[in-house]
C-alpha cells in the first residue's frame, strides 16, 4: 500500500459529510485500507483545525482525537523533503507538497487544487478525493 497525503480539507469533509469520496478515504485510513503519509507540520495543522470552535458542533471530539490518534499510530511519519521555490499559492500548504515529495506515490489528494497547482512542475500529482478513491481504495 503506497502511502498518499491527505489534505486537511478532504480530512475535515470526510468528518463532516459521512458519506461521499472524502468520507470514503478517511473511513479507509481508520480501516487500515489507506496508508497516509505525514510530517510534524501536517500533524499540527491536522490539530489546529479541527479544535477549530466552528468545528465543535459538526465533527465529534472522538473523531477529532481519533484521527490524530490513528494517524501517529498508523501513519508514515516522514521527513519533509525540500520544496521548491515556485509561485505557490497558499504557503500554508507547502507541509502538504513537502510530504508528498518525500513519498514514493508523490500524491496528494486535495479538495483546493488549485492551491497546489506548481506540484505538477515536480512531479507531485494533485488528485480530487474521487480520484484518488480510485486510484487508492
């Protein structure tokens, strides 16, 4: 099972929706059918997010926690690799595009490609949570 990256935005959806794509990855993540790749940073960003007040009403705290759980339990923690100097459109993803570059399948699946647009200048594909449900699961 190659590992992949996933967004915070496909991991709060997945939370939320309960059904859909998004949901599908993450529901595969903590069935141990989808193997995610992580960096301290994503770690953190993962926590912050989600302990979010706006959050606090639609995703429950054991989901919240479970995540972060499983994901230090299960997940492939990796060293950030280095990220290019691009015209990036977000920088608070560049945790995201440096984990991916770390990792053999070089992906990452995103509900915002658009925020990560210049992966493809390396090698990095972006994928939706449809296809990378095809693709992974």
């Amino acid at each position: 099972m190659r590992p992949v990256v996933l967004d915070t935005s496909v991991v709060v959806a997945g939370l939320i929706a309960r059904r859909g794509a998004a949901s599908a990855l993450v529901e595969a993540f903590f069935a141990d059918r989808l193997h995610l790749a992580y960096t301290p940073a994503i770690l953190g960003e993962y926590a912050e997010v989600l302990a979010r007040p706006e959050f606090a009403g639609v995703i429950e705290p054991n989901d919240r926690i479970g995540i972060i759980l499983k994901l230090r339990a299960s997940g492939l923690l990796v060293e950030p690799a280095a990220v290019p100097i691009a015209a990036w459109p977000d920088v608070d993803d560049l945790p995201f595009v440096s984990a991916a570059l770390a990792v053999e399948s070089k992906t990452i699946i995103t509900l915002n490609p658009r925020d990560l647009a210049p992966t493809a200048d390396f090698g990095v594909r972006v994928l939706s949570p449809s296809e990378g449900r095809r693709e992974f699961l």
